[in-house]
C-alpha cells in the first residue's frame, strides 16, 4: 500500500476506535445517556439563539453529533451546536435570512474537510494561550448578552446584530413591569442550577432546573413564550436551492465559521485527551469528521458543529471511554424528537435563556483572567484586545488581529534577544589588534531584528578587518541574509576586509544563495574556526602596515 493511501485511510474510522469497548460499554452507554440530557436543552437554546430555531439545534445535536462521533479524531468528543458557533452564526441569520444557515453550514464543512484532508490540523497549535483566553471570556460575554431580549419578554427582531447594543436596545423597549415575569424564570433557572451544582457535579442541573420552571409555568398558566411546536420526526435532507449571488455571498461567513468550527473542535479534543486515559486524539481526522457532521447537518436543516468542551468533560466525567457514548448521546436525543416532541415544545423560552446565562457566566474564570494579566504586559494586551474585539466586532477577526498583536510581541522579544557583540581577539595581542573587530552574532537575523544588526556594526570607525562571527547564530532567514550580504558590501567599499567565521551547515545553503559567500573579496576569508580567521587577519594588518611604510 502506498504512503499517500495509507494517510488516507488514516482519515477513516478504524477498528481501534472501539478498543476495550468489552470492558466500558456499560459506562459509555450511562455516559452517553447523560450527556444526551444535559445536551437537551442547550442544543435547544443554542438553535433558538442563533436564529435558526429550537428545530435546527436538536437536528444538529443528532445528525452532526453522531457524524462527528464516528468520523472524528477524538474517542470522547460529544460534538453539536455550541455557544461560539451562535456568536458567528446569529449576525449571518439577521442579515441573509435562516435559510442561509444551511448553505452555511455545508460551505463551512466542505472547507473544514478540505483542512482535514489537506493535513492542517496541528495548525491549532499556534494559536497563543491569551488569544483563546480573549475571545473564550469575549463568547461568554456575547453568549449572555444575546439572551437579555429573552430574558425580558422582547423579540430580537429589529434590534442591532451587535450584542451589546441589542441588550441595551431590548431593555430599553421591554414592556416594565411585565418584563419581570421571564426575567424572574431566568432567575430560577439560574439558582436552581447553581444550587444543584454545588450539591453534586453529576447532576444535569441545565435539564432539572428546564423541568421545574416548564412545570411551575403549566401549573400556574404563566402567560411566557414558549418554544412551539417541533416536528415529532426528522426531516428527510434536502439540497437547498443555491444561487450564485448568494452563494458569492456567504463565501466570507462559510470561511469564517469553518475557522471557528476548526479552532473550537480541536481545542476541544486537545483538552479532552488529557482529561482521561482514553488515547490521543487525532487532529487532521478530527477536522474531516466536523467537516463530515456540518456537511450533514446542512442537508437535514441543521447548524454548523464543533467539538463541544462543557458536554465532552460531562462524558468523561460520566465514564464515557469509547466513541459509544457520543453515539449514545446522539441517539438518546433522536429518542426525545420521536417521543417527546409535544412536551419539549412548551419549554419557556426564558427559561433556556436562563441556562445559557449560567453557561456564559461559567466560561468567564477570574481566576484565569488573574492568571493571564498577571503573566506578562504583553500577554495580557493580546487577552484584553482579543476580549474587546470578540465582543465589539467579530470572533473571527478578533482571533486573526489577537494572533497578529501577539506574534508582534514575540518578533519584538526574539529581536530584543537578539544580538551582536564585540569581543577581544584570542591569544596575545599583537600590534594593530585595535584594527581587527571580532563580531559575534547570536540568536536571530532575520527581518525584525537585521536593520539594527547592521547599524551597530557599521558604527564602529578606524577598523581594516571586520571578523563575523555566526557559529551562535541560531537563526536566520531571507532579509537577515540579504541584510548580511548588504553589510559586507557595505564594509568592503569602505576597504575594510570582512571574514566570516563558523557558518553552520543549516544556514550554508541560504547564504549561498542570497550571495553573502560571493560578496567577500576573497573565497579564502570564509573560515570554519576562529583561530584560522584571527591569524588571517593579522597577516592583513601586517601587511597594509609594511605596504604604508
């Protein structure tokens, strides 16, 4: 079999993926049972928050989770709608119309498959620590700030697709004293979940905290809006109706939700595979299973998918070991859809936003917060920017612009770390040693830092012979060997004579190329030792002298 098979079936579902299934099955089908719970009445007030409806939630919590549990890269990642992905999917609803989130949801897992296929899934890796901070407290900000229009009895419908002006627009437009009646539902649910998870983490306090308040509204005829009827079966898929125009379009959301698809996935499996001994996840084929779950999804009118962190900590806590339980999951919330649509349909809408606000609230840690404005300025710059932007503009771009503001910080640190230094020549001084100048480079030459490498070589007057010292470079790329090629040309018009000393064999080729070894005046001033080097350059000092006199 040929490599480039083999790396292909290494993207496919694999007997191993449901090894020691003998040993845990009955802990992966209790799991799976109580995720499904718990993930209930999220995946229907994440469908409800986004705009596509309670529906489009509970479909892709199914038709995605179960895709994803098979396909994906991680023996424990319970995948589904989650809040990140409403952050994204909430402004395209208000501006494209619902039927856009299909097409979406497709166009982001093509691109998301494509990603996986094309082996990009380590990419993740790159992102710095405080930009995941910023934008994780920045959803939880938005999360919870989209809920307030349910929260006070207010229908979304003409406000801002900024969430922060949206709440203060739904607020202001809430009908007082009568907005007290949702926003005292919140408050229940809210208690109610709190209460319960001090009592125990195991118990699904989401789904008893939804129970009381839908029970306590019946019983006393509470006049809240409620979830309305759901279908009592899935729908058959369908390809939607795709023009050009809009499919020009949703180009940008699609890339933007399959970026958010991506990160959140894998930073999912990541933190999953080090919750329990249940094997390494992988991330290319993570990426190809997502693809796969929001590819169906679209198909049966559902919402793009991602990795859900909350619902796969809650499976392995629960002692899910095998892909089994997210199957179990999937399949405990299909069961739901056949027997228990009528009564899924009068869930108070503001009770599952009460339920998103705890979630929201969760995902802000202070103590997290403390940790990264504690760590460094700079780290804490990237965390702040990151979290501002996410809630003011965008996730996406506030991912990009907290990568770019981090990755200024650490050119800027690996700049300052490097360096070029003058150093006594070795041995006993001879007559005219004053005209010989041994540099030492060291660290990194390479666009951020070469300009001023050679501006503080070039400042010293009175010297005949420049020795470069590179054996402690340890990096260098195109501009820091174009800026050395530029500094011994620079040297040598002025007459002074430049060795080089101790290339290293990593950097050889690069030098060559860029034409730093040609513009030497002589191929014998490239040295691999130093004393070599000191020695030639005495014998040139000897000899401008004796030619003088």
């Amino acid at each position: 079999m040929s490599t480039s098979s083999r790396s292909l079936l290494s993207l496919l579902p694999q007997k191993q993926d449901y090894f020691g299934l003998r040993r845990s099955w009955r802990g992966d089908l209790l799991a799976g049972i109580t995720v499904g719970i718990v993930a209930l009445p999220l995946a229907l007030a994440f469908g409800v928050s986004s705009g596509a409806g309670a529906e489009a939630g509970l479909i892709t919590a199914i038709i995605a989770g179960l895709i994803a549990a098979v396909f994906g890269g991680s023996n424990v990642q319970v995948s589904g709608p989650t809040g990140a992905m409403v952050v994204v999917l909430a402004p395209i609803v208000a501006i494209h119309g619902v039927a856009s989130v299909m097409i979406v949801s497709i166009l982001a897992g093509i691109i998301v498959l494509v990603a996986g296929v094309l082996r990009l899934g380590r990419t993740v890796s790159y992102i710095p620590w405080p930009v995941i901070e910023g934008f994780t407290v920045g959803i939880g900000a938005i999360i919870f700030l989209q809920q307030l229009p349910s929260a006070v009895g207010v229908s979304g419908a003409g406000h801002s697709t900024n969430a922060a002006v949206a709440a203060v627009e739904s607020v202001r437009d809430a009908a007082w004293p009568s907005a007290l009646l949702p926003l005292g539902a919140v408050v229940v649910v809210a208690v109610i979940m709190v209460l319960l998870t001090r009592i125990s983490g195991r118990l699904p306090a989401s789904f008893m905290a939804i129970v009381v308040v839908t029970l306590g509204a019946s019983l006393l005829k509470l006049p809240l809006t409620t979830i309305g009827e759901l279908p009592q079966s899935l729908p058959m898929p369908a390809i939607p109706a795709i023009r050009t125009d809009t499919l020009l379009s949703l180009m940008g959301p699609a890339f933007a939700v399959a970026a958010l698809a991506a990160i959140e996935s894998l930073l999912s499996a990541r933190v999953a595979a080090s919750m329990a001994d249940t094997g390494p996840y992988n991330a290319d084929r993570e990426l190809v299973g997502q693809g796969l779950a929001s590819i169906a999804s679209g198909f049966f009118g559902g919402m793009p998918a991602t990795g859900a962190i909350a619902r796969t900590a809650v499976n392995v806590r629960s002692g899910g070991r095998t892909r089994l339980s997210a199957i179990v999951h999937s399949l405990a919330l299909l069961a739901v859809v056949y027997v228990a649509a009528n009564v899924v349909s009068v869930i108070p809408l503001a009770a599952l936003s009460g339920v998103l606000m705890v979630t929201a609230a969760r995902m802000i840690s202070p103590s997290i917060i403390k940790q990264v404005l504690r760590s460094t300025r700079s780290d804490a710059v990237v965390f702040v920017v990151t979290a501002i932007i996410t809630v003011s503009f965008d996730l996406i771009i506030a991912v990009g612009i907290g990568i770019s503001v981090a990755a200024f910080f650490a050119l800027r640190a690996l700049s300052r770390a490097s360096g070029v230094h003058r150093e006594e020549l070795d041995g006993v001084a001879a007559p005219g040693d004053e005209r010989i100048a041994l540099f030492r480079i060291d660290g990194s030459l390479f666009f951020g830092a070469a300009e001023r490498i050679l501006e503080r070589i070039s400042e010293h007057q009175g010297i005949e012979v420049v020795i470069l010292r590179l054996s402690q470079l340890q990096l260098i790329d195109a501009t820091g060997a174009h800026t050395l090629t530029e500094l011994v040309t620079a040297l040598e018009r002025r007459g002074i004579t430049v060795l080089i000393k101790g290339i290293r064999d990593e950097h050889l080729q690069l030098l060559e190329r860029l034409d730093v070894i040609s513009s030497l005046r002589h191929p014998n001033h490239l040295f691999a030792e130093l004393e070599p080097a000191i020695v030639h350059a005495r014998s040139h000092i000897s000899r401008t002298t004796k030619a003088r006199a």
